[in-house]
C-alpha cells in the first residue's frame, strides 16, 4: 500500500483511469454489450494498471500509461465511426447497465490519457 501512497498524481490518475475503464468494460459485457465478446481489454487494463502502480519509476513506464488507453480509445472512436454501435450505447437509457458501463468508459479512458501525458510531462521536467 506504500507504493501506491508513493504514486505522482498523474500516475494515481492514469491508474484509477485503467481500472475504471475495465470495469465500465465489464458492466457493458455483464449487462449483454455485444462490443466485446472478450474479456481481452479488461484484462490488458488490468495488467496495465498494475504495471504502472508497481513500476512507476521506470523510465518505460509512462508509455505504457499512454499507450494502452489510446489505443484502446482510438478502437472506441473508429468503432463508434464505423459501426454507431457505441455511440447508441452513450445514448441508450433503456439499459442502464450499458449506458453506466459506456459512461465508465469515457470517463476512464480520458482520466488514464490524461495521467499518461501528466507522466510523461512529468518525467521530461525530472530529467
């Protein structure tokens, strides 16, 4: 627990930001989001988190920070742009489970991009 006491700001909020993206993933797959038929994401969220949690000082680390949450942010954008699919999801009210877990999702990813830049923003000042 003193490690994560130890986090940078940017770093608490780039890890809150993962495990709030992968359980908005998770709501969305337990109330029949049929978006992600894996529990893939969650667990590279998951993995992430962790890894920026125990290893934070690490030169490397602040990209993988940025780098999970965009690229999983940018599948959302292309599949909302191809498909609509996620964009019905945000604006759905008739399933509250989705729409709590799409919001979770937005709201985590941009939280954990935003930690990431503040870590790298960081880490460029440090040096």
């Amino acid at each position: 627990m003193n490690r994560v006491r130890q986090l940078s700001n940017a770093a608490k909020l780039n890890v809150a930001g993962l495990v709030l993206t992968a359980f908005g993933m998770l709501l969305q797959i337990a109330a029949g989001s049929k978006l992600y038929p894996t529990f893939a994401g969650p667990i590279v969220l998951l993995a992430a988190a962790v890894i920026v949690a125990l290893w934070s000082g690490r030169r490397w680390t602040p990209y993988v920070a940025l780098l999970i949450p965009l690229v999983l942010g940018l599948g959302a954008i292309i599949a909302a742009l191809m498909t609509g699919e996620f964009i019905e999801q945000l604006t759905d009210v008739g399933n509250v489970g989705i729409l709590l877990g799409s919001l979770m999702h937005v709201v985590g990813l941009i939280a954990a991009v935003a930690g990431g830049v503040g870590m790298l923003v960081g880490r460029r000042r440090a040096g």
